[in-house]
C-alpha cells in the first residue's frame, strides 16, 4: 500500500482537507488524532461501529450460561428443602446477571479488539508519534501522490510525505 | 470519549464532546502542556519511595498476621461465639465500598454527562480496581483454610458436588468476581491510548517495549477511536447495574439471614448509598493530595471537587435517612428482640461505636451545605478521613452488635479483635496503598486524551474554537474556578 500522509497543527485544516480528499476520490482516507473529535467523524463519514453485536450475543450467552449452570448444578446435586422448588430462578437471577455483564462486557471489548485489529505487532503505515502527542495526521492510500500532496499542502499541511 | 454525531455541513465549529461539555481547564492551554504535566507526575520522588515503603511496611504486617494466623489457627481472629463474623467481613464491606466511588465516577456518571468526572476518573478506577483486590483477600482469610477457596466456584470435580447457588456467600463470589474483571478491563481499555502516548514519548529502550506490548499497537486512527467509544459506551452500560447490583449482592449476605438488625428490606439502597460515600471520600483521601504535591490544581479544580461534595452531601443524607428509618421500623415493628437491639446500638453496650458513626456520616458532611467549605480542600481532605471513620464503623455497628445481641440473653456477648484482626486492617490499607503507589508512577494519573478533549483544539489564525472560558470550571457558581 503506498499513499501520502500529512500532518496537520489545526483542527480546521485537517477537516477541510479530509473533506477535499472525499470529494476528490482520491483514495481510503484514514485520520490520526491525539483525543476522539467529532469533527473528524463528521467529515469521514463512517458508519455506526460494529461493535454492539458482539455486546448483544455475549450479553445473551452470558446470561443463559449463568441459569444454566445454576440450574443444572441444582438438579444434579439436589437440596430438597420442605418440598421448595429445587431450581429457584429468583436467586439464580443474580448469577445469570452477573454472567450476563461478565461475558457481555468481555465479548464487548474482544469485538472492539477484533474490528480494530488490534493487537498488532509493528505500525502500519502512515502512523507518526506526533499524532498521538498533538498533531492531527491524515493518511491517503493513493497511487496519485503527487495531486494528493498538492492538495494536502494546500490546505496546510505542516509537513507531508509520502508513505510505502 | 466521543460519540457518533451527524454530519454539519458548512464551516467547521469546534464543538466539546458532550461528555465534557459542562467543564473547562482554562488552566491548560493545548494538547503538549496534557501530556508534559501529567507525564511529569510520573518520575519517582523521595516522598514518594518514602509513602511506598511505609505501605509495604503496613503489607508486611498484614503478611504476618496472615502466617501467624495459618499457623496458629482462625482462633487467633478474636472471634467470640455467637459473633463470628468480626473484623474480617466489616474491612470485606469497607473496602468494596471504597470501589464503588470509582466505577461511579468512571461508568454511571459518564453515562450522565456529568463533566466533573474527567480529571478524576482514572484515579477513581484505579482505585476501584486496587481496593476490590483488597476487599477479595477478606473471605479467603476468613475461611481459614485459604487453599481451599476455589471450592467456592462450579468446577467439575470427581466428589461430584456443586457449590449451593442460593447461598449470598456464593453470589458474593460472582458478584466480586465479576466486579474486579470489570472494573480491571474498564481501567485497561482507557488506558490503551494514554499508554499509546508513553510508548511515543519513551526513549528507554525496555520500556518503550513494554508500553509497545500494553498498548496493543494503538495508532489513534478514526477507526480505533469509533470503535473504542462505542466499547466504552457499552462496558459504562454494563458498569452501570453491575456497581448497584454488586453491593446489594453485599447486603445480601446481612439481609438474608433473620439476625436482628439485619433482617430488613432496606440494605440494598443503603448500602450502594454508603459505598458512594465512602468510595468518594476516599477519592479526596487520594486527588487532594495528589493534585497539591504535582501541582495540578488547574486540572482537579474547586468547581469539580465542589461538584463532588454535592455528591458526598446526598450520599450522607440518603445513608443518615436509612440510619434513622432503621430505628423507626424497629419500633414500629413491636418485635422485641429488634427493639432491644436498637436501643442497644445506640444506648447500651456499643454506643461508643454508633456515635462514631452518626458523628462522622451525619453530622460532620453537614457542613457541605457552606459553599465555602465545600471549596476548602484541607477540610475536605479532613472531613474525608472522617468519612472513611465513620464508613469503617458504619460496618462494625452493622456486623458486631447484631451477632453479640441476638434473640437469646444467655448468648449475648462480648467482642474486641485480636491484634491479628488489626494486623490485617493495617495490613489492608498497606496493600492498597502500595498498589496506587505503583500504579502513580507507571501509568498516568489522568486521562490524557480525555482531557485533550476538553482542550480547545488549535485552530487556523491561532485562534481557540471554543466559546468563552473565564467562567473558570464546570457549573460552578463561582466564577475563575479558583485552584488553590
């Protein structure tokens, strides 16, 4: 993959080019930045992450496994008490929400690691330390570098080069 | 961290994110003064080596007591026969109080878009994470037999026999259990990007690897940011019920069992209530001090721990209602042994332990209603020691008076802990604080890049984007949110 990547000191900037570069269809246009902006989200466009399936199904298995094993154990190893019901869902709720958080929130963050592919062993490409000290960075895969850097440098850029 | 927001067309218009919107550092002025002085906090001090021995000293004590106990048998905890319940459970309740601050601040109060929590909530969760991890070695040490723990798990095994799941010591060991791995995974998913910002920032070679590893390869792309706030959004929802559900669960071990005292419908909201006053006090126990030695005032402003008074203020007054309507429905119960009991906390046999504990969660947070005191950091930091007093023995009038006075005369007794049972409290306070030690000088103490979201970003012309900021902080009435 090669491409251009900018760095840029204002927000404003960053923005303006991402929003060029869209128009332009230049090519994936990824964006480095310090702190979450909404601006940038908003020029990128991107759809609703993923992320809250992997809640949902490890939220349902969560809290299936814990009646299960509560009822299970139960009627496996009965204590028959005054004719009371052997398996009692009404205590066993707290077991099946405890599993339900547990399994859910786990499977939460495997997702986010998942979609992210993360972890990851050596940088992609584009990444620069100052992006996640304070600088914003906006990465172009391209094969078109020169138009790509003389758009970037137009919206002023502090510094752009090329990546492979 | 950000949220998904629709598309403005036109100019762009800096907008905070709306889980901080309400607070401003104008203190703090871009993005490189975050991480140079909150980075800064993390280079080893003599104070510092000095706090940390002294906390290993205190675990050491603890450590002791603990071989002294395996040795010797559970008979030197003090335990007097019916009250075999002591020390041990009491420090169990305070110190998964202490947590429940933590994930408060971290997960319910995010989900509120309450600004104040920003500066603080990393040491709130790291704290959570530190004091579950004490609050767990409880009931290992008071089985007595500690190797044998993990029978208290569902484990398939040849006696073919399964733990009882109607049992609150059981729901006790998934509640907690459940509570650490969630309140550790919270604390490590916020920290993934700060921990990003180390490695950038590292030159030792070994460290730089180490940060590497923890930070799992972080690039601080749009897409990890998209992902890791829906994440974060998801794991604040869980957080959420999982604090209220888990001291409930703590309640529960009190409120299942007919004990006088004990036997009453009203523990579970009393006791989330305490763990919030007791886990923020121990938040001022921990930020006043912290914000005073590095210099971060700016940062941890008046206008925000103003904001977490009001919070301490309402938590006194819920608990200070349950204490009271304790008495009332014991009277109007007209069940003698409840009655006996009662006028017995207060006037008889363990009175002392009981005005502690009106005087320290009642009384002493009253004078929260003076703005001027809720501004004053040394007494806050005083009126939280107090709170952490009163918390301790908020437990102990639960826990002792109740065992040594229950429905028969000739089974009322006496108890007073071993100095083994106070060899594990110091011992306690020992291992919590050596853990946050630690943690203050390998990990940041606040949130960068929550933080950098607060900052105005830079903007073309050299302009800050944001609206006006001298207003000072978050809410407060009191404009120029003094940090002194």
């Amino acid at each position: 993959m090669q491409g251009v990547v900018a760095s840029f000191r204002e927000l404003d900037a960053a923005v303006h080019a991402i929003e060029d570069l869209r128009q332009q269809r230049l090519g994936d246009v990824t964006v480095f930045s310090p702190a979450p902006r909404h601006e940038l989200e908003e020029a990128l466009g991107n759809p609703p992450s993923p992320v809250r399936r992997f809640t949902l199904v490890g939220g349902l298995l969560g809290v299936t496994f814990g009646y299960w094993v509560a009822i299970w154990t139960s009627n496996y190893w009965p204590m028959v008490t005054g004719g009371k019901a052997i398996a009692s869902w009404i205590p066993y709720t707290i077991i099946g929400f405890e599993m339900m958080v547990m399994i859910g929130a786990l499977s939460t963050v495997f997702g986010m690691f998942y979609v992210n592919r993360i972890p990851r062993l050596t940088m992609t490409v584009g990444y620069d330390p100052r992006f996640s000290h304070g600088d914003y960075g906006v990465f172009v895969a391209t094969d078109n570098l020169s138009k790509a850097e003389e758009l970037l440098r137009r919206h002023g850029a502090a510094e752009v080069r090329g990546e492979r | 961290m950000a949220t998904i927001a629709r598309p403005v067309p036109g100019t762009v218009t800096p907008r905070p994110n709306i889980a901080s919107a309400d607070v401003q550092l104008p203190g703090v002025r871009d993005y490189e003064q975050v991480d140079n002085e909150i980075i800064g906090t993390m280079t080893p001090t003599a104070g510092w080596f000095g706090a940390l021995g002294l906390a290993i000293v205190c675990m050491l004590i603890g450590a002791s007591s603990w071989v002294y106990q395996i040795y010797w048998g559970l008979g030197q905890a003090g335990y007097a026969p019916p009250v075999m319940w002591g020390v041990y459970i009491i420090t169990f309740v305070f110190w998964v109080g202490i947590g429940h601050a933590g994930t408060l601040i971290s997960a319910i109060l995010y989900l509120f878009r309450a600004g104040f929590r920003t500066t603080i909530y990393r040491v709130s969760e790291a704290m959570t994470v530190f004091a579950v991890m004490t609050a767990g070695l409880f009931p290992i040490i008071h089985i007595g037999r500690p190797w044998k723990f993990f029978w208290l798990l569902p484990y398939p095994n040849w006696r073919l026999i399964w733990p009882n799941f109607k049992s609150p010591l059981v729901w006790d060991v998934f509640a907690i259990s459940t509570y650490l791995t969630i309140s550790t995974t919270f604390l490590y998913v916020g920290l993934i990007p700060d921990i990003a910002v180390l490695r950038d920032r590292e030159t030792n070679p070994v460290r730089k690897r180490i940060f590497s590893i923890l930070s799992l390869g972080w690039r601080n792309s749009d897409r990890e940011w998209r992902h890791f706030a829906r994440a974060y959004l998801f794991l604040a929802a869980f957080s959420t019920p999982l604090v209220l559900s888990v001291h409930s669960v703590v309640s529960f071990d009190f409120a299942m069992a007919l004990t006088p005292g004990w036997h009453a419908t009203i523990f579970p909201p009393y006791f989330v209530a305490g763990a919030i006053f007791s886990g923020f006090a121990m938040v001022w126990t921990i930020v006043i001090p912290i914000r005073r030695w590095f210099n971060l005032k700016h940062y941890v402003t008046l206008n925000q721990l103003d904001a977490t008074a009001k919070v301490v203020l309402f938590t006194s007054l819920v608990v200070g209602s349950a204490y009271l309507i304790e008495f009332f429905i014991a009277w109007y119960s007209g069940v003698p042994a409840e009655i006996e009991y009662f006028y017995n906390r207060v006037f008889g046999q363990w009175w002392w332990s009981a005005w502690i504990l009106l005087c320290c969660n009642m009384v002493m947070p009253m004078s929260l209603f003076s703005q001027k005191l809720r501004r004053n950091t040394t007494w806050l930091f005083i009126l939280s020691l107090f709170i952490n007093l009163g918390m301790w023995y908020e437990r102990w009038v639960i826990v002792v008076p109740s065992l040594s006075h229950e429905f028969e005369p000739w089974q009322w007794t006496h108890y007073m802990p071993s100095w083994v049972d106070m060899g594990f409290l110091v011992g306690s306070f020992g291992w919590f604080f050596m853990w946050f030690l630690l943690f203050t000088k390998q990990l940041p103490v606040f949130a960068l890049a929550e933080i950098k979201e607060i900052i105005p970003p830079k903007m073309r012309g050299g302009h800050h984007g944001e609206p006006d900021v001298s207003g000072g902080g978050h809410q407060g009435p009191v404009a120029a949110g003094g940090t002194h």
